[in-house]
C-alpha cells in the first residue's frame, strides 16, 4: 500500500511539473468548443432561438443534450469521491439522480413540453393569475439556477487547481472565476442553440471516458467486480464497512431520509432540465429524447460504481482527501493512477467540458427566466420588441456569472454531490408541488401556488442556513464557527412536505375559483399536444 502512495505522490509531482501538457489539453477544448458555439450562434436572433434554439434538434440529439445537462459534476467528480470514501452510502447518490429521471419522466416532462414555450412559468401562470404567478415561479428558478452553479463552481475550483497543483484558496478563486468568465462568454454568443452542441460532445466524451477508465480498472482487477471490492475493503482505513450501508448517514437515518426525499423529487422542478424539452419541434420527439437520455443516463450511474470503487482501490481515501479538490479530486486522480498525465489532462478537460456545459445551461435557463417572466410579462406586461426580451436575457447572463463566481468562491471544498442536492432539493419544495397541483388538480389556486413557492422556497433556504452545512463542523460555509440551530444537511424532510401542505392551504382557502375553462384547455393540451405546436411559434 505504500508503494501506491509513493508512486501516486510522484505522479501528483509529475502532473505540477506538467502544467503545459494540462493547460494544452483545456486551450484545445475551450478552443473546440467556442468554435461550436459560435457556429451555432448565427441564427440567435428571436427569443424562440436564444431559449429554445428554434425548435430545431432531433430526438436523439436532444436525448444527448438532456445526458449532457443531466451528468454534472455531482455526477462525475461528486458521486465517484463519495463512493471512493462512504462506499455503499455514496453510490446512494446514483440510485437517487437515476429514480428521479424516471420521477420526472413519468408525471412532468412531456405534460410541460405541451403547455409551455419558453420557461417553466409557462406553464404554471397558464390557468392562473399571470403576474404574481411568473414573478414567484420566476424567484423560485434563480434560488434554484444559483444553488446548482454554486456546486459547479466549487467542482471547477478543485479541478483546474488539482490539474495545474494549485493549493492556495487564492490561487483556486482566481480559477472559479476563470470559469465564470469563460461561460459568460459561451452564453452570450452562442445561446440555446450553442449551449445545446457543448452539451451534446460533452456528453459523448464524459460516456465515453467514464466507459474506457471502467473497462480499464475492471481489466486490472481481472474483471471481477469482487476482486476490485476487495481491493476497495484492504486499501481504506475503514475496512469492510465500505461495502455496508450507514458509513455516512448510520449516524442520523434521518438525515438519509430528507437527502433521498430530495434527490427522488428534485429533478422533476429542475428547471434548466425541464426547459430542454422546448428545444424540439415535437411531442413525439420530446418522448425519443427522454427515451435516449434514459438509457445514456442510467449506463452512466452504473459506470460511477466501478470508478468509485476504484478510485478507493487504486487511489486511497487519505491521498483523495489530500488533494486539492479534495473529495471531489478522486476521478481525476484514478484517471492519473490508470494512464498517467496524458489520461488526467484528458479526464480533466472531460470534467471542465461537464461543468462548462451544465453551467452554460443553468445560466442560460435563469437568465429567460428573469427576461421572459419578469421583465417581458409582469414589468412589461408582454409589451416587448422582438429583440428586447434577448438583450435583456444577455444582461442578466453576466450578473448571474458575477454572482456564481462570488457564490463558488464561498463553497470551495464542498462535496459538490453534496451541494448538488441542496439545490434538488430547493427544486422539490419550491417547484415541484406546484408543477403536480397545475397538471392535475383543477380546484387549484393562484394562492395556492404562491403560498407553495414562497413557502417552499422560504422553509429550505432558512433551513440550509441554520444547518451543518453553514455552521459548527469543519466541512461547513463557516468552519468551526458557532452551532447548527437545524441538525439535517438537507431540509427535504420538512420543506418539501410543507410545499405541498400551503399548496393544498392556499387552494382551498381561496374565495375566488379560477377559470374553469383554462383549466380544461390545459388538461387537453398537456396529454394530447394539441394546440401545443401553434403556441411554440408564437
């Protein structure tokens, strides 16, 4: 076991003395990709292309777009570091993001393909009181944008300074906001159109990588998934008890409950997932997108077992956590341990490609939110110049940037799994009852789905602030600083149920009922389409 760590230290010297071959490989991609994106770009003109690239990509192109949205950097450098150290509690992740595609695929996304166009407040104002709904559906869309860039910041951070043997926190910020600064810039020129081409390579070479460095760890381990648990169980200082459920949540099951709560429904109020299916000219293609991404999502949560595990074999959890990057340096650390610096740069520069995508999605997904919701239909009251609506989103695209890079500057050293999951659940309690109570519950109220937003919005950032996460341990926002007043990491198990609850409260207290006829033309058109197509190209 000694022998590895010697050999991992002196490849670790290896890769800060091969700073040129790493920053080569990243020129290249950021090269390749902003070439793609300007391409793209030429045609983003009306709002329809900047949100929803003109409606213009196939099924299967979508289905790769979804896998790229979908598969962050929780997915790859979150859930590989939490397996290589938790084991069994960290491949609960995976199960958790894979049931809860399947969650949205089944109640939501197809219902909000037919009745939006651009946004998910599309949707939700359609049956009931425009402005207030938009402005709370609008609010509850960038709390949730901004959490998800936050874990990509932190997973940006660890990376480049992993890859370039960056250790000081000052060195790591000046990366995050590298990072930032480069989606700006893929954002305001190449759009959805732009955003959706990264997504779609990223998502090829994130597949493809994971399934080579599976194959190869495999290959080591004479393919036999017991020889490589075995290796995983003698290489980590807690034994056995990697393979067993309760290294990370025995503690408090608790705590398990309210992270699987989240994870199962967050996806489905997941906005910038929800709004890639108005990036199809059709029902019937929004269904082949699901259907690939499925596939393509589901092989890739298989692969994160294998990694995980032989990221614990190979790599060690000591000389993971020692790392920069910390938890979250684990893939790119197995990828040096297989195949040396020229794996890492690339396994690295697939990671970078993961955030950049991701990152480029959510920006673009927040910033139509507050241009198409806020400032086109409640500021404006739909009032807008063609062109209006775009140049406003391309504003807000560098304040969120600004912003996202402050945020990851404050979360460096998280799990990003772990920040991921704060911001699923976010989703769960703020949008997700009031997306199910639109679609199918017709006594429903604008009261209702204001009180279910703000409420449930409310509940889970108050909660986040009072827990673990910001105060009382060494991993939190504030190390070693004061007490949680709030025991959870994760305040699923209370803002969500409560979202529903002041749903169902404000519904039934309301004295004035809603349009019954709108609610009737919403139920047609979310289950069969119709009238759907015509609403997309207004």
């Amino acid at each position: 076991m000694n022998d590895v760590f010697a050999q991992l230290d002196a490849a670790v010297q290896t890769v800060e003395n091969n700073p040129v071959l790493n920053i080569s490989i990243f020129g290249a991609f950021v090269a390749v990709t902003l070439f793609i994106v300007i391409r793209a770009s030429r045609n983003s003109k009306t709002a329809a292309d900047y949100y929803a690239a003109g409606r213009s990509f196939t099924g299967p192109q979508n289905g790769f777009a979804i896998a790229g949205d979908y598969l962050s950097a929780a997915s790859f450098l979150g859930i590989v570091g939490a397996i290589a150290i938790n084991g069994y509690d960290g491949f609960l992740y995976s199960i958790g993001f894979l049931v809860a595609w399947l969650v949205a695929l089944l109640l939501v996304a197809e219902l909000m393909r037919n009745t939006g166009k651009f946004t998910m407040a599309d949707v939700l104002s359609f049956r009931l009181k425009e402005r207030p709904v938009r402005m709370a559906a609008a609010i509850t869309t960038l709390a949730v944008c901004f959490f998800y860039l936050l874990a990509q910041m932190a997973g940006a951070g660890g990376l480049v300074s992993l890859l370039l043997g960056i250790t000081e926190r000052v060195g790591q910020s000046i990366v995050v906001a590298v990072v930032g600064i480069l989606m700006i810039v893929y954002v305001l020129i190449g759009g959805m159109k732009g955003t959706t081409w990264v997504q779609i390579v990223k998502a090829f070479l994130l597949i493809g990588g994971a399934l080579v460095m599976t194959v190869w760890v495999l290959a080591i381990n004479g393919f036999n998934l017991n020889t490589l648990l075995e290796s995983a169980v003698a290489a980590s200082p807690k034994g056995d008890a990697v393979l067993a459920p309760g290294l990370q949540y025995g503690k408090n099951p608790w705590d398990f409950i309210s992270l699987a709560l989240a994870l199962v429904l967050g996806t489905a109020g997941l906005p910038h997932v929800l709004m890639r299916f108005y990036t199809v000219p059709t029902a019937k293609e929004a269904r082949r997108s699901v259907v690939w991404a499925i596939w393509l999502i589901g092989l890739f949560y298989i692969l994160t077992l294998v990694l995980g595990y032989g990221a614990g074999a190979l790599v060690g959890s000591e000389a993971i956590l020692a790392a920069p990057g910390g938890v979250n340096a684990a893939a790119p650390l197995l990828a040096l341990a297989l195949g040396g610096p020229l794996l890492l740069g690339f396994i690295s520069a697939v990671a970078f490609a993961t955030i950049l995508a991701v990152v480029a999605g959510l920006t673009i997904t927040a910033a139509a939110s507050f241009a198409h919701d806020i400032y086109a239909n409640v500021v404006k009251k739909g009032d807008v110049p063609p062109d209006g609506e775009v140049k406003v989103a391309r504003r807000t695209v560098i304040v969120i940037g600004v912003l996202a890079i402050l945020g990851g500057i404050g979360v460096q050293g998280q799990n990003v799994a772990f920040l991921v999951a704060l911001a699923f659940a976010v989703a769960a309690s703020a949008n997700l009852p009031t997306i199910l109570f639109s679609l199918f519950w017709r006594r429903f109220t604008t009261r209702g789905a204001v009180w279910s937003m703000y409420g449930g919005l409310g509940s889970a950032l108050v909660l986040i602030l009072l827990s673990p996460v910001f105060w009382g341990t060494p991993t939190s926002v504030f190390a070693n600083t004061g007490v949680a007043i709030w025991p959870l990491n994760n305040p699923g198990i209370v803002s969500i149920p409560l979202g529903f609850l002041l749903g169902w409260l404000g519904s039934v207290t309301s004295r004035t009922a809603e349009d019954r006829r709108k609610a009737a033309e919403m139920d047609v058109r979310s289950l069969t389409g119709f009238g759907a197509e015509k609403a997309s190209n207004h």
